[in-house]
C-alpha cells in the first residue's frame, strides 16, 4: 500500500521539531453533487526547524513519531 501525501500551509511551528499543518480537501459529495471543503490539521516532524507559519508543504505518512504525529515532511 502506497503512502499518503498531502500538501498544506503550516499554521504553528511553536513545538521543536514538530508544525501543525492544515491541508484543504475538496470533493464532490456523493448524495447532493456539490463540492464540498474540508479541512484538517495534522502534525508534522520537521527534523531541522526549518519551516516557518505560512510556507507551502508537502508531508507523507510516516512511523509514529508521537501520539498525534504520523507525518513527515518532504523535503525538495
């Protein structure tokens, strides 16, 4: 089974080593036909601090790290 990948704008980065991303879904529902937003926050693991509130990222599951992260961020 292949792993997920969101990408998502970084909304806190108080933690060390760890950002909480909040990633937009959008889909058509499948009773009413409209398109639906959703939105999620998930932890992330940034080993180095490097990313700050408001840069575009792209996570991937991952091992857990801690109870709430499951997430890493990919780096390019």
């Amino acid at each position: 089974m292949s792993k997920r990948e969101f990408s998502g704008k970084v909304i806190k980065d108080k933690n060390n080593k760890t950002i909480v991303v909040l990633v937009k879904r959008r889909y058509k529902h499948p009773f009413f036909g409209k398109v639906v937003t959703d939105t999620k926050k998930y932890h992330a693991h940034d080993e180095k601090n490097k990313f700050k509130v408001g840069d575009k990222v792209q996570i991937i599951e991952s091992i857990p790290y801690s109870k709430k992260k499951k997430w890493k961020v990919v780096d390019k």
